[in-house]
C-alpha cells in the first residue's frame, strides 16, 4: 500500500489539474491526449460514464504510454478488473462505500477513493489510503473543508473535485493538503463533439499554468 500510496501522491503532483473526461467516442480519444499532454496536462480521468470509456483506456494506454490514465467513476468491485486490463495507471472514485474500499485495497494499481466527509476520510485512511479525491468538493465545504480536516488529519492529501474550475482552482491549490484538482472544465461536452482540440489545449493550457503549493 505504502508504494501504491507514493504512485499516487507522484501522479497528482504532476500537473496541478486532473482533466476529468466522459468520452461518447473512443476514436476521438487519442487525440484529446495528445491534446492534454502537449498542453501540460499529463494526467486524465477517464470516467466509466459511457460505453467508450473502456475502449478510450485502452486506446490512449496503448497508442499514448506517456499519458497517466486514471479510470474514473469506479463504483463495484468488478470494474477493477476490467479498468487494469483496459490499461488505467490508477482508479478514482467518486465515493468509497466500504466492500468497494476493501476490495480497492487489494487493487494490484494505486487507487484515489472519493471522499465527502470526515468520517468517510477516517474510514479510508484506516484502510491506508493517504491522497483522496474531495467529491464533490465545492457542495462539501470546498476550501473551508480542507481547511478544516488539516487540523486533525494533517497527513491526508487530497484532489478537490466538483464545482472546481479555472476560478476558484487558485484557492484549493494554496492549501497545503492539496496536490491537485479536478474537473472537466477543461473538456468541454461540444468541444469533444466537435473535435475542437485547439480549444481543448487552450483550456488545459490555462490550467496547467495555475501552481499548487503543496510539495509533500
Ligand atoms: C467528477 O466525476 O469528478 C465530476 O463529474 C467533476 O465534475 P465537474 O468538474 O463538472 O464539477
């Protein structure tokens, strides 16, 4: 776990936003990666919302080895399986019920469970998770609650996700529990449609610009 933990703490701190993708095509998704990384987002969430998820995985895993590809919206055990197979270098998920946190812990890639509250974050840490995703963060106390379970907590990192964007990223990330956010501001629904990836790297651009201050 401890190994699992450091990939994970190592994947966040790699750009200070974690794109958050639901992809309706999986051909576009090559693309869109290219797009991400040569804008400076190395690091994508690719949702399990959709029947091209799997596929887009394992599409970018295979054509883009340098993209670090998080499957997200894992909620049953039994996507674990399919999401290492896919390819997925580490899981998100947006809340961590407990026979899903177990079976996690097992997982053989580092996982960042979701999280909304104290007790929640309590539950995972005891199962030896130490960087979670805040979801959805700013319904939850965004800021405030970091702020808040840094006293008692103080070894727990976290990736604050829903309702995080280009204006409001600036306040999580000076927050020394905070290594990155997420959010899927950067992939707009119209501009995936499209296959508008100029406006995509603009977008990531921007993020990518924007500087956390947690170093550890
Ligand atoms: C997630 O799963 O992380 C959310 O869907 C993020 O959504 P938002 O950035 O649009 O709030």
């Amino acid at each position: 776990m401890r190994e699992k933990n450091g990939l994970v703490r190592d994947y966040a701190r790699l750009a200070p936003v974690i794109p958050v993708v639901t992809i309706e095509d999986a051909r576009a998704s090559i693309d869109l990666a290219h797009a991400l990384i040569g804008a400076g987002l190395p690091v994508i969430e690719i949702t399990l919302r959709t029947d091209a998820a799997l596929d887009a995985i394992a599409a970018i895993a295979k054509a883009v080895p340098e993209a670090v590809i998080a499957a997200g919206t894992v909620l049953h055990p039994s996507q674990i399986g399919e999401v290492v197979d896919a390819g997925a270098k580490f899981i998100v998920t947006p809340g961590t019920p407990r026979e899903l946190a177990e079976a996690l812990a097992e997982a053989p890639v580092p996982v960042m469970p979701g999280c909304a509250t104290v007790s929640e974050a309590m539950t995972l840490a005891n199962l030896g998770f130490d960087t979670l995703k805040l979801f959805p963060a700013m319904a939850s106390g965004g800021a405030a609650w970091l702020k808040g379970i840094n006293g008692p907590l103080p070894h727990l990192r976290f990736c604050p996700t829903g309702g995080v964007d280009l204006a409001n990223a600036p306040s999580l990330l000076s927050l020394p529990n905070v290594l990155c956010v997420g959010g899927t501001w950067i992939t707009p629904k119209k501009a995936l449609e499209d296959g508008d990836f100029a406006m995509i790297a603009r977008l990531a651009r921007e993020a990518a610009a924007l500087r956390p201050r947690a170093v550890d």
